[in-house]
C-alpha cells in the first residue's frame, strides 16, 4: 500500500478527477495530495456500524467512550476475542503508522467525507456514533451460471445449505475439513465457496479422504466466484453458513428466506456482527462459544440439521421483514430505508399497500434515529410516532401469512 503513493499520485495529475474513493491507504487525503488538487477524499469501509464502533472502544481511535459502546451492545467478546481486538490496533503498517492511527488520520482528520456499509433501521444505535451517509451501490444486474442453477433447480425448496466464507478468507486445512465435514454429516445438499486452506493450491486436495465419492451428487465444494446475492434468493437454497462478513452477502441474506448460521472468525467485524445478527436481532444462530478459535464439524452440523428441520429461522427472518413494513406502513411519515435490499422492501411493500412507499419526514427520522429496530419491535409506543394506528399493525403479519417466533411473545407488535 505504502509504495503505491507516488504512482497514485502521478496519476491523480494527470486525471484530474473531482473525487477519490479509498479504503486503507491513509496516506491518500494527505494536503498535499488529493487537498493540494483539489480532490475530494472520501473512505469507504465495507464493515457494519456496530464493529466499527465496538472495536474501537478498545482502543478509542474515534474518541469513542467505551462506556458508550458496551451500553449499545449486548454481545461481549470472550477473552480470546478481546485480546485479538486489542492486538489489531497495534498492527505495523510501515513507517511507524498503526492501524488506529492511519484510522484516525482518514476518518477524522482529513477525507472529506465517510461511507460505511450498513443499515440505520438494523443499527440505528450504533450509526448515532458516525452520523455519516451510507453509500447506496446500484442495482446489481449478474445472474447465476447456468450450471449452477440448474444445480440448485434438482432440489426442493429451501433444502440446499449454502457455506461461503468470502473471497478473502484462507481457512487452516484442520479448520477447512472440519467445515466440509460439518456440512456433509448435516445430511442435505451444499454448496461450499471456499477458497483452498493453506498450503494447498486447489480445494479437490484439501478434502478428507473419500469425501468427494461420499457426497457425489448433492454436495459443491468449489473456490470458484459465487454471485451471493443471486444465490441466497434461489427457493432452493434454505440455509447460509457465514463467518458474517459484512461486506459480503450477510445484508442480503437478512432480507430472504434462508436462516442463518454464524461461524464468526476472530475479526472484529465478524465477532460484532454476529453479535448484533445472532443476540440482539435475533435473526441467525451462532456457533457455539469455545475457550479455542477452532469450528468443530460436529457443532456445524448440528447447526444446519436445527435449522433445516425447523421453521424457525424462515419465521424470525420474516417476522424481522414484517416489521420493516410496518414501520414503512407509517403513511407521509415512513423510513427511508438505507441499504442495498430497500428496491425489495420497496416492492413488498407495494405488494401489501397497492401504493409506492412514501418520502420520510424530519421527525421520523428522529425516532428511528433514537431507536434500533429491537426497540421499534417492543414498543407499540414508538408507531404512533410515525403516525400509524398500533391495533391496525397487528393485522398485517397475519395479512402476510406470518408468524411470531417464540422469542418474540409476548413483548412484541406481532399476535400470539
């Protein structure tokens, strides 16, 4: 990254462009770099509100009170977790400048602006502590290979596992067999996007022995590039194994069917999310906590055989959409939904109204501000607020054909 500045730079003469987008590299919105030219820096991080916050209380590279942020989250790291959190912030990039502070120097300081990858209505507590816009991509338009889903076209309805790890992740070959064997034990049909552990130069030679003739014919296991998102909406696939990366497909999997299995890694991005995903939303169901960093294939398949045997998950996910459209049912006074999957929310809300989703208010958005979405589930205080009746929202689930998982009894907008 460091020897990459003067090229940048001669480039940045000779293009001229008005804005510049970068992750790691702090050196870009340096003054005499993109200032000097008058360029516009702006950092964009592919992680969720909630690891940005919590990772930095500890050790408080945006000013953060850890205080603050142990009072937002309700899922503590364990020991272990904790110490590699501490540890990540000491990392040596080059000449002299750590992660939190080359952190600092981009965030604070020097870009003008800050995107982050997230969801106000998901985490509305924790973007309080950025307040910056989210930058909304386009509308992907790729479709799944043709081969692929043919695949998935042989199997029933929400029956296919599917376990991606992401593009950047390289599992050790203990850890990499452990996970193809959880999922072969589980009994259903899987596909696996990894890439090869460590040490090997393609999947088909890190398998256990014999694997490949045991789950011939319902069973993937490839390292070639997945379109996540196409994939977590086929009717086929009815379960996600994730390390919850956020940057990758963890957003989309939260708007479709497919019930979630978190198997964070010890990355502060991934241990937060799943935090949020699987303890306070409710919405996914993690691995079991071990005094060791390893995942067992045991634990893997007995996660997927409760998931896939249950509705439980499809029930939770629904239920978390459900209440999305209610709160988007609040008339002239709805939220505007900041996220990649709005456009779907958009048109399941149109399916249920007959009427395009209308343009949030001020004082709206002023609620949803002060309030994350296990608030807005709890309260029936809150739906006044948006200018929406309480008794007419507990007539929409049942509209919709949904139900109330049993966390949710009780102390929720949903009917028993």
């Amino acid at each position: 990254m460091l020897l990459c500045e003067k090229d940048i730079e001669v480039h940045l003469l000779e293009l001229k462009p008005n804005i510049v987008f970068f992750d790691h590299a702090y050196w870009v919105p340096k003054p005499r770099l993109t200032q000097c030219l008058k360029i516009k820096s702006l950092v964009y991080h592919v992680i969720s509100f909630s690891s940005l916050t919590c990772e930095s209380s500890y050790s408080h590279p945006l000013g953060i009170s850890k205080g603050y942020c142990c009072n937002i989250a309700e899922h503590h790291p364990l020991l272990h977790e904790q110490k590699f959190l501490a540890g990540s912030g000491k990392v040596d990039h080059g000449k002299g400048i750590v992660h939190t502070e080359s952190c600092t120097n981009s965030i604070l300081t020097q870009s003008y602006a800050t995107g982050l990858k997230g969801c106000t209505v998901i985490e509305g507590a924790y973007a309080d502590c950025h307040r910056r816009h989210v930058t909304v991509p386009k509308e992907a338009t790729c479709l799944i290979d043709e081969n692929c889903a043919k695949w998935l076209g042989n199997y029933e309805a929400g029956s296919v596992v599917y376990c991606s790890f992401g593009s950047e992740c390289t599992l050790e070959p203990c850890q990499f067999q452990e996970v193809v064997l959880g999922l072969e034990l589980s009994g259903m049909p899987f596909v696996a996007a990894l890439r090869p552990p460590k040490g090997f130069e393609c999947v088909e030679s890190a398998l256990p022995k014999g694997f490949k003739e045991r789950v011939q014919g319902r069973g993937v296991v490839s390292s070639a590039c997945f379109p996540h998102r196409f994939i977590l909406e086929h009717p086929s696939v009815g379960c996600f194994v994730t390390l919850c990366g956020h940057s990758g497909s963890l957003s989309g999997a939260l708007v479709n069917k497919c019930q979630l299995v978190l198997l964070p890694k010890n990355h502060g991005e991934m241990v937060f999310s799943a935090g949020v995903i699987g303890t306070t939303l409710k919405v996914g169901v993690e691995a079991e906590k071990f005094t060791t960093k390893r995942i067992r294939s045991s634990c893997l398949e007995n996660l997927v055989k409760e998931n896939m045997t249950h509705t439980s998950g499809n029930v939770r996910v629904q239920w978390l959409l459900a209440t999305l459209l209610i709160v988007m049912l609040g008339g002239a006074k709805a939220i505007a939904l900041c996220d990649t999957e709005s456009s779907k929310l958009s048109a399941c809300y149109a399916a249920v109204t007959g009427q395009h989703p209308p343009k949030p208010s001020e004082k709206c958005c002023d609620v949803v501000k002060h309030s994350n979405l296990p608030c807005l589930c709890r309260y029936k205080s809150v739906l006044p607020a948006f200018g929406f009746n309480p008794t007419n929202a507990l007539a929409l689930p049942s509209k919709c054909g949904l139900k109330t998982p049993p966390e949710c009894r009780g102390n929720s907008l949903m009917p028993e």
